[in-house]
C-alpha cells in the first residue's frame, strides 16, 4: 500500500481493513505469500493507518501460526 491507495480508501469511504501477518519472522511471510517484500509491505501498511489523519474505524490483524510458519519461534 502506498499513501496515495490510503488517500484512495479515504476518498471512497473505505473504513476497514485487514492485514494478515503469516509466520514469526519476516522470510517465512514472504514464502508463504510467495512474494519477496510482503512482510514489509503489511508492516508499512500498519504506520500509514496508524497516522493521526486515518479515517479506519477497524482493522483487524489476523496471525496465522502453525508448524508451516514456526510456532516455536513464537511460544
């Protein structure tokens, strides 16, 4: 997501999202996502929402954990 997509979402009402976050660190997201960046992309994407100027009333974080992402980095 770029500040632009934000303005985007803003412009056209949208006041809800969600972001998934999938494993314990940020080479597994990307593998599982199968693409490079993933996992900091959803991590810009939580500072650009998390600005003052934000119009998001929710956004929801789901975490997928499992043996395929390292539960036990996480526990």
């Amino acid at each position: 997501m770029t500040k632009d997509i934000a303005y985007q979402l803003k412009k056209n009402g949208i006041d809800r999202i969600q972001i998934s976050i999938d494993g314990a660190s940020p080479n597994t997201h990307d593998r599982l996502r199968n693409k490079n960046g993933a996992f900091k992309g959803n991590c810009q994407v939580v500072i650009l929402i998390s600005h003052k100027e934000s119009t998001l009333k929710d956004v929801d974080m789901i975490y997928e954990i499992n043996e395929l992402n390292q539960i036990e980095k996480i526990y």
